[in-house]
C-alpha cells in the first residue's frame, strides 16, 4: 500500500507549560511538520507569518494569556548601525566568518556546553547532550548553514549560528558564543554580521525570532534600526513598547481554529 503526506499541512497545538519570558504566564505552541518536497515553500511561507524553524517542526506562539510573542525581521535597507554598534564591529574586526554545511562537530558541541552553562543553566536545553545537539544543527530538510566566527590569529571558535537561508532574507535560527568575552558583545555582532550576509545575498530581511514587550531578554532586539514586527497578521515598523500593552491582556488571544483559518498556504500540489 502507498502512503502519501497529505496536501495541506496539519496544526497542533502544545500543552500549556511556563512562559520563559513573562513571570507567572503560561506558553503555548502552534505548529506542524516541515517536511516533503514542499518543506521549502512552506517555510518561506510561514515564516513570512511569524513561524519560526526548530529542526523538523514550524513553530508558532499561541498562548491563552496573550499575544505577547511577536515576530521580528531587520529590513536592511532601513538599517543602519548606532555608534554603539560601530564600535562592536571594531572590537570584533578579528573574527573570521566562515560558511558550512549544517553538519556538528565536537568543537561546536563544546562552546554549545559552555555557553549554556554559563548562560542559561536552567533553560530548556540545558541537559542537551552531544546527540540532540546534532540532531539540532543537521535535521533541516531545507537550506541551512552552519556561520561560524574564528579568531583570525589563532583559529578558535567564539561564535556559532545556525542559519536558514529563505527566499527574501535569512533566518537566524539559533546562535551562542564564547560567554568569557562579554564585553565584545557577540550577540550584537552576530546579528550586525547577517544584516552583512542578508545584503550580500541581496535578500531584504533578517527574521530575528520573537520580541517580548516588557521582558529584559529581548530588549536587546528594540535596538536594530528598521526593526518589523507580526502583528495583528502583518508586518510593520516596530511602535514604542508602550503600544504593544494591549497584546499582553488575555482578551487580545483568538481561537485557535481561527488562527490556523487565517493562515496562508503556499500550493502545494507540484512539489
């Protein structure tokens, strides 16, 4: 007997477990398998609405307690960096970028260790062993790179992202780096370096993953120029963090059979 996937890709939604950004909210997820020939069109499609990329699996923010999750892209040519960014790109002008398959080496896995104990010990990924590492970085059945940041002189790793590149801009899927050299601000870097890539490329945009008003783990990402935000099912120029109170009130949520009604899919049918 022949089994087929079926045309239109299927929705679930995740048990409800603790928000890591917001203090006593509940988080849930609506998502689908990425996979077939299609994989690649659907995940340029969704991720055009705020769907976001783990392995296998197209992933959105779906919570009963609000919309406080919202997508968030660079628009490069609205970019350009601050003078606190100028400067990271000089402390950082000894890193070497370098472009590879989605394939994990021991190298990496150790850097992974040490910047999440060092950064987020208590964090869903803590006790990630060398195994589901690798399952991260190569279970991609799209296009994705590994980039990574070697110290020109000595050849050291400091810095890893793994990248889906899209057919209008790359996808930061998940990045880390050497905890130690704080003051270099590599997170910064690392995104300043793709808004670099995205413009080689020609590509308009770089998807940041989500923007949390009112938590100090995303605040960072307020501070790119030409920063957009999914709001609402559009795109549109990030507004001051006061306006985005509403999505933080339980009344702001719609349900679920209309969100996944309100989403656009790519045909399918040729692929």
């Amino acid at each position: 007997m022949r089994h087929t996937l079926p045309l239109a890709p299927q929705f679930y939604v995740t048990a409800p477990q603790p928000c890591p950004y917001l203090a006593g909210r509940m988080e849930r997820k609506l998502f689908t398998a990425l996979q077939g020939q299609g994989a690649k069109q659907l995940n340029d499609s969704l991720s055009k609405q705020g769907f976001r990329r783990s392995q296998n699996v197209l992933y959105r923010p779906s919570c009963t307690d609000c919309t406080a999750c919202l997508s968030a892209r660079v628009r490069v040519d609205a970019f350009s960096p601050s003078r606190t960014q100028r400067r990271v790109l000089k402390r950082n002008s000894y890193l070497t970028r370098r472009a590879t398959s989605p394939w994990a080496t021991e190298e990496q896995f150790d850097l992974f260790r040490t910047y999440l104990d060092a950064r987020h010990a208590d964090g869903g990924m803590a006790d990630m062993d060398v195994f589901e590492f690798a399952a991260m970085v190569e279970e991609t059945p799209i296009r994705t790179r590994v980039i990574e940041y070697t110290d020109a002189a000595t050849g050291e790793l400091i810095a890893v992202c793994l990248t889906d590149i899209l057919d209008d801009g790359v996808s930061m899927v998940y990045s880390f780096y050497d905890p130690e050299r704080e003051r270099d601000s590599l997170g910064t870097y690392i995104i300043l370096d793709h808004i670099e890539i995205a413009r080689e490329a020609g590509l308009p945009f770089v998807y940041l993953g989500y923007w949390v008003p009112g938590s100090p783990k995303m605040g960072y990402k307020a501070r790119f120029k030409g920063i957009e935000l999914f709001s609402k099912g559009q795109w549109e120029p990030m507004r001051p963090e006061e306006d985005y109170e509403s999505e933080l009130h339980p009344a702001s949520t719609d349900p679920i059979a209309e969100q996944v009604a309100n989403i656009s899919l790519p045909d399918l049918r040729d692929h």
